[in-house]
C-alpha cells in the first residue's frame, strides 16, 4: 500500500475497462484498497428497499469504485492523460508535476 498518484478532485481519464476514455472528477479516494470513485464513471444499478429515510425504494445508478492503475491525470496545462513525477520547489513544498510538459498538476 503506498501513495496514489491522484487526489480527490483530480480530473482524471480512464485507461482501461468498459468506460475507457471517459473522463470526471475524482469524488472519493480509497487508498486501503487502492481504489477511486470517478464521477459518472463506471455506473452500476444498486436495488434499494424502500426506508422511512429512503423514501420509495427501487432501482438507482449510483458510481463503484475502480482501481487506481486505471486511470491516469489530465493536466491542466496541456490538457492530455499524464504520468506524474513529484518536485520539490524552492520554498521546501512537494508538488506534482506533467511528465509530458513539466507544469504542476497541484492547484496553486
């Protein structure tokens, strides 16, 4: 278990898989299983029983989990997927950085 290469937020592309080529936001991070919740990526039908809190139960589309290795960030400099590296800046802060083009992935 180590450290993902993409944070939630991130716009990311997926590589692999039934939705390749599709890109989304990430909305949720699992690193204990090496996993990303991509917004509209990767859509399952999820059968809920009706709950006082649920309301009327039936048959919704909600978004699992995919492994990390499928999907690659999109920098927002040269608008493609990218492999990430990591730098080290003058004032001591750890950024990632487009292999492609050199640019910091992480918000300023």
């Amino acid at each position: 278990m180590g450290k993902l290469h993409v944070k939630k937020g991130d716009l990311v592309m997926v590589i692999a898989g039934k939705d390749r080529g599709k890109s989304g936001r990430i909305i949720r991070v699992i690193p204990k299983e090496e996993r990303v919740v991509v917004e509209r990526i990767n859509l399952v039908k999820k059968h809920l029983r009706a709950s006082p809190t649920t309301g009327q139960g039936g048959i919704v589309e909600v978004e699992a989990p995919i492994h990390v290795s499928n999907v690659m960030p999109i920098c927002p400099s040269c608008n493609r997927p990218t492999r990430v590296g990591k730098k080290i800046l003058e004032d001591g802060t750890k950024v990632r950085v487009c292999k492609r083009c050199g640019e910091s992935i992480d918000k300023k």
